[in-house]
C-alpha cells in the first residue's frame, strides 16, 4: 500500500483537531500538516458536529473562566467565526450549597473585565423573558444566574469553516479511518488506515475524542503505561431537536440558552437555529463499556454509525430517551407549555466523558505522552471545550513548540494527579445498552 510523509499528522477533525489545523497553518507556513479523519469533514457523528453548542465564559473556575473571555472576543470580533455566533444570552439554574452565579461574578471582577450577569429570585421567571416560563415551576431553586452577554454558535458550521480556513491555508485533509499508530523503539512514526495506508509524521497529534482508549489499546495493547486509564471515558449524552413552526419561531424568538440543574431536571435548551431547529439535552450520560480483550481492559467506546447513534423519524425515537428527554422540556418550561414542544429527531452526542472524552477533572489533555516520542494529545473536551474553538489550536501549537504555560503545562499534564479527586458528576453511571435496545 501507498503512504506519505508530513511534518505534523493529526488525528480526529473535531474541535481540538480542527484549531490545531488552522493554527498550524497559521504559524507554520512552510510545515506540512496532514489532519485525517473518517469521513470528508465534517464527520456526522463526531461530538463537535451538532446544531449549535453554547459559547460562554461563565465558569466557576478562575482559569477557563480567563479562557472563556479570550473565546468570546474572537467569536464576537473575527470574521472566521463571528459569522455563526447569536448573543442570546444565558440562563443558568442550580440548586447547590453556595450561589454559581456570584462566584462568575466574582471572577469577572477579579478579571476586570466588563459584565452584565446578576443573580435574581426564581420569582421573576414569571415575568422576564416575554413569559417564556412562566408555566414552569422553580419554587424548588434559590436563585437564578443571566448573563446576557453569553450566547450560542452553530456547531457544525463552524467546524467545518475552521476545517475549510486550514485546508485553504494548505492543510492535506484524508479522509480515513486510522487503525492503529505505527510504533518503534519507543517513538510514534505514524499511523496506519483500515484500508493498509500508512502516514508518516515527525509530530503526531491525537484529537481522537471518546476513540482515544480504543486507539490506543488497539495500538500497544500489552503496553500498559500507553493506555489510557482513568484518564478519558467514552461518554454520551442524548439530544433532540423539532422543527418550529411560524408562530413558534416568533414566539421564541427572543428565548436564551438554558441550563438547568435543580436536582429534579438536568438539561438544557438552545435557542431556534437559522433553519427552524429548537435543540434539547439530557444532561446525564451514558457509557459504552466493552471488554477490550488484547489489552485485557474494560472500556467505554463511542457508536460507530449514524445508524446506531440517530434517529430522524419520531416513531424511531427509542422510548425511554423520549421520556428523558421530555422530562428537560416539562422542568425547563412547564408541563402545558412543555407539552407542545415534541422532539421530532435524536442523536447520541459521543463526548469523551474528556468524542470529545470525559476527563476526571474537567480538564483538557494537551500535552507530549511521556511515554512515546513523537506522540502528541490534544483532547479531552469534557462536555466543554467546544466553545474555545477559536483558541483551542493555540496552545496545543505552544505545547508542540515547548512553550505552554506552566499553569496550562500543569492542567493538561498526561500524568497529572488524580488521586483525591471528589467524583466528576458528569461520569457516567449508566450504561447505554439499559436505555437503548
């Protein structure tokens, strides 16, 4: 079989995969970067390619919350994305021991940076918001948080213009799907496709999302300091869509995005899209866990296919995520308001519990794998890390390059510790096959 040589190979052209991309194109005219992926971009059942995520800096952590204001004023302000970018505002709802919202505003005081969220009692629901819950009952809940300065971006579109700007820039893009890296004395050479393809690389980059435990164990399955542990959990969680007819869309018009985690309902909605789609989530995951017999693991592995991962007709919708998913409409707008408002299509959204992959801490994995030269990983994103798309790239570069902050260095460490951690309440205690026969 044939095979090519490139300067930097990366794998996956998700979120992480597709900033690296244009940034390495970017920064490095001269260096040829090759970014594979299964399908022709952008891949229909990757994490990243959805109707819209939610772009926000309203995070309790002081650093993603710096982040986040960084990721903001490139989707407000730059061309490449401002175009796929809705300020709506943002509703959030969360029944714990201390006030959310005044911890975001606190940060964004520390920061110095302008902001216009505030806390306020789950009375004037009823009030605010053209009445859009009105019907809905938070008596349950202390406070609300709104920012009006947070908002959305469509999700696919704006990978796939990303994906577009690197390939414009002189990015190979492959379409294939990699079977396992090519390993040597220690070092990543590259990697070799199901069709026998080989790709060769002097830096080679893993945005493989929830494949990367499976990649892994695939490639050096009797290697246990290769694997990825504890680290990153395939995990999925559920979206629906309907279409919105005329006097919806007026009616809705003006609708934020909504979170709300009250400790009855886990979910949330975003705002109509261009096209008419109304998008709901049921915030509890699920796993995939297989008995990987090689490396004697057992592993949560994302749904290969559209066919095992979507359902476009409503009589297809399997029963129990129906239920699930109506139970975040009714929490979010109330049962009569709620009952009008039908799921029409769903998908299982593969996000790394760090495809995207869910880390134990919430954070990213950007960094050199201290046990293979040559091997690069730039994933994790932890139901998060789609919003930072337009900086996302950056710092895997500064990573390649040796100059990663020491604070970024430390986060996104492979072999950072976990001992200790309290559980990720986004870690899946469920497996995907109890919901879905």
């Amino acid at each position: 079989m044939s095979s090519s040589r490139a300067d930097y190979l990366i794998v996956g052209a998700g979120v992480f995969g597709a900033s690296t991309a244009l940034q390495l194109s970017k920064q490095k005219p001269s260096a040829s970067v090759c970014l594979i992926d299964r399908t022709p971009f952008p891949c229909p059942i990757a994490a990243s390619h959805d109707l819209n995520k939610s772009v926000r800096a309203d995070y309790e952590d002081l650093f993603y919350c710096g982040l986040g204001i960084k990721a903001l004023e490139r989707w407000r302000n730059d061309p490449l994305f401002k175009q796929f970018y809705y300020q709506s505002g943002m509703i959030t709802i969360e029944n714990g021991p201390e006030s959310l919202g005044t911890k975001i505003i606190d940060n964004f005081k520390k920061l110095k940076v302008h902001y216009e969220a505030e806390v306020f009692s789950p009375d004037e629901m009823r009030t605010r918001f053209d009445g859009l819950f009105a019907d809905a009952d938070y008596s349950h809940v202390t406070e609300v948080y709104w920012n009006p300065l947070s908002g959305w971006a469509e999700a696919a579109r704006a990978v796939e213009a990303t994906t577009q700007a690197a390939v414009d820039g002189g990015v190979q893009y492959v379409a294939a799907s990699v079977s396992e890296l090519l390993l040597e004395d220690g070092r990543c050479k590259g990697i070799r496709t199901t069709e026998g393809r080989t790709y060769y690389a002097d830096h080679v980059i893993l945005s493989t999302g929830a494949n990367t435990a499976k990649l892994l164990a695939d490639t050096a399955p009797e290697e246990p300091g290769m694997q990825v542990a504890r680290r990153i959990t395939a995990a999925a969680v559920c979206e629906a869509a309907t279409d919105m007819n005329e006097e919806q869309k007026k009616k809705y018009r003006n609708m934020p995005v909504f979170v709300l985690d009250d400790g009855v309902t886990q979910g949330e909605t975003l705002p109509i899209t261009p096209d008419g789609q109304m998008k709901f989530i049921r915030d509890v995951p699920w796993k995939n866990t297989v008995k990987h017999q090689a490396s004697r693991q057992s592993i949560s592995v994302p749904l290969t296919t559209p066919a095992r991962s979507q359902w476009s007709k409503p009589s297809e919708l399997p029963k129990g995520l129906r239920e699930e998913i109506g139970m975040v409409i009714k929490g979010i707008y109330g049962e009569t308001q709620g009952s009008q408002l039908v799921p029409q299509r769903m998908r299982m959204c593969c996000n790394l519990s760090a495809r995207d992959g869910l880390t134990q801490d919430d954070d990213w994995y950007i960094c050199s794998h201290p046990r293979c030269a040559n091997l690069y990983v730039a994933t994790g994103g932890s139901f998060h890390g789609w919003k930072f798309l337009p900086i996302l790239g950056e710092y895997v570069v500064q990573m390649l390059d040796g100059e990663l902050g020491s604070e970024e260095a430390k986060r996104w460490a492979w072999d950072r510790s976990l001992t200790g951690l309290p559980p990720n309440p986004l870690e899946p205690k469920r497996e995907l096959r109890d919901i879905v026969a």
